[in-house]
C-alpha cells in the first residue's frame, strides 16, 4: 500500500479563513445569522426548553469525542441506525462545568429528561432515546452547514488561498460520511458560542429572541439596500453590522407575535424577554410598536462575536481541510 502525501501549502489556518470571512463579511453575515437561527430554532424545539437539549448534546459531545480518541468513526447513517445511544458516564458537575448552569438547574433538568424517557439508566449503562424527541436527526442542518462552507470555500478561492473545486452536495456527503468526527466539531463550535451568549443575556431564550430580531434586520439590510450603493460598502464586519443596525436594516422591526410564531417561545415569555433586552438597551421599540436592535449592540455584542467567529474559523477550518484530502 503506498503512503499518501499530503500537500501541507494546500492546508489552511484558523487566521486565514478568520481573517477572509471577516474582510467578506457583507457576502457570509445574513447566511450566518440564517444558520444560527436555524439551529436554535430546533435546539428549542426539541423539549421546547434549550437547556435540556444542551444537556444531551453536551452528552453526546463527550461520546462522540470518545469515539475520535478510540478512532471509532460512523457515517451518518451508522450513527442513526438505531433509534438507542449509549454514552458516557457523567457527572451533575461535569456538566455544570461545560454549560456554566447552577447544580440545581442541571439536576432538575437532567431529571425532566428521565421522566420523559429522553435519558435511561439500565443497570450500568446509560442511554439516550432518540425517539422520544424530535429533531433527532441533522439533516437540514447539515445542508445549512454545507451552504455555508461552500460560501466561505468561494470566498478563500476568489482569494487564491484554496484550490479544491467543492460544491454543496460534495460537502455534505463528506459530513455525512465523516459524520461523528465533524459533528464532534460542530458541537464544540456551538455549545461555546450559546453559552457565552447565555451569560450575556443571562439565558438562552433571551439570546433566542435577540437573534431573531437580529435575524430579522439581516434580511432588511438585503433587501432594501441599493445595488450600487452595495458596491460602494467596503465589505467587512463593521460596515455589515452598521447596515444591519443603523442603515436599511432598522427600516422595519418585528412584533412579538411575530417572535413568538417564528421560534415557537410562548408569546408571553416573548414579552418579557423584550422587556428585559429593552431595559438593558439591546432593543427599542419604533413607531409601528415592533422591536429593533439599538446602537448599544457595536459595544455589546460585536466584540463578544469576535471571539465566536474565531472558533467559528475553527471549525471552519476543519472542515475545509477534511474536504481538501478526502
């Protein structure tokens, strides 16, 4: 059998795609915030609670990070073949320690997932019933993942630092065929990235309705902003987010009915979120009694965002050298 070479100058850093993505942000932002949006949306719809679903993809994190050490690799299909997973072991505290949650909030919530069936301990071994919740399997969020890789894969193309020719379909086969190694590493991108934002805004559920109103002026910008004036912007984050915020993007809010339809956050937890992000200066409400972000987001948020676009090159970076020798 003959040794394959691997061709080390086709290989990226975590700062070149960082640094890429962030200089082309106007052509990546709305498709991230897109993606974001996604997850959380079937994050919550899970158990219709975040933290119980984090509980379990914190559990399934630290198997599959088990399987990569004993290089054990499934397939998507191999590792939803059956609708049982047993896991590792683990601790209230472990877990207290990974989702920065009180002991009290944890052991209530892992016991929520017993009586629903969602967690099983049969004699020594412990397992997670997949059937008892819904959005199980990731295959809309693969094709958003794919999407999003391949915009960025444009980008380090246009840019002469990324020669492999990929396409949608062939990144999300090589997720599915490589799935328990790169959903190992979706999952240490996000499970971070949500829980700095839940210190932020001091639960997830707040984090939920700002991004989606975040969401919501991302579209506004697209929509409404001139094409010639598009090409005049000097194309990075800030110029982004001052469209998003300030510009077109504010042009027109969203009421909490609407929040409360397009997450499925009861309309009454909506509202007060609101109200919290409002008294904290993260919202305001115009004219037409409907939500939108403030300035005060360029020195709250952006530079929190940074730091999750780097791990966010991370994984990015990953993916795109997996693709580059597969």
């Amino acid at each position: 059998m003959s040794l394959r070479q691997i061709d080390f100058s086709k290989v990226l850093s975590d700062d070149q795609v960082y640094d890429h993505m962030m200089s082309s942000y106007d052509q990546l932002g709305s498709d991230w915030i897109v993606h974001q949006w996604s997850w959380m949306n079937n994050v919550y719809k899970a158990f219709n609670d975040h933290y119980k679903y984090f509980i379990v993809i914190s559990l399934v994190e630290k198997t599959l990070q088990f399987y990569d050490q004993m290089n054990i690799k499934y397939s998507f299909d191999q590792f939803y073949s059956k609708s049982n997973l047993q896991i590792e072991k683990f601790s209230i505290t472990e877990l207290c320690d990974k989702l920065q949650l009180p002991k009290e909030t944890v052991r209530r919530k892992v016991l929520e997932l017993e009586k629903l069936g969602a967690l099983k301990r049969l004699k020594k071994q412990i397992i997670i019933d997949r059937s008892v919740f819904a959005q199980v399997k990731p295959e809309r969020q693969i094709k958003l993942t794919a999407k999003y890789i391949y915009l960025v894969s444009k980008i380090l193309s246009k840019d002469n630092i990324y020669s492999k020719n990929l396409n949608p379909k062939l990144i999300e086969d090589t997720i599915k065929k490589n799935f328990s190694l790169c959903w190992r590493w979706f999952y240490r991108m996000q499970i971070p990235i949500v829980i700095g934002y839940h210190e932020m805004f001091e639960d997830v559920s707040t984090f939920h309705v700002w991004g989606t109103v975040a969401m919501n002026q991302a579209f506004n910008y697209k929509k409404n902003i001139n094409k010639t004036k598009h090409l005049s912007l000097t194309p990075d984050y800030l110029k982004f987010n001052k469209g998003v915020i300030k510009e077109e993007g504010a042009v027109t809010g969203i009421s909490a009915m609407s929040l409360s339809d397009m997450t499925s956050i009861p309309r009454a937890t909506v509202i007060r979120k609101c109200k919290y992000l409002v008294d904290q200066g993260y919202l305001k409400i115009n004219d037409k009694k409907q939500y939108v972000m403030t300035d005060f987001n360029f020195s709250k948020i952006l530079p929190y965002q940074r730091k999750v676009f780097r791990n966010k090159a991370k994984f990015l970076r990953k993916v795109l050298n997996l693709l580059t020798i597969s």
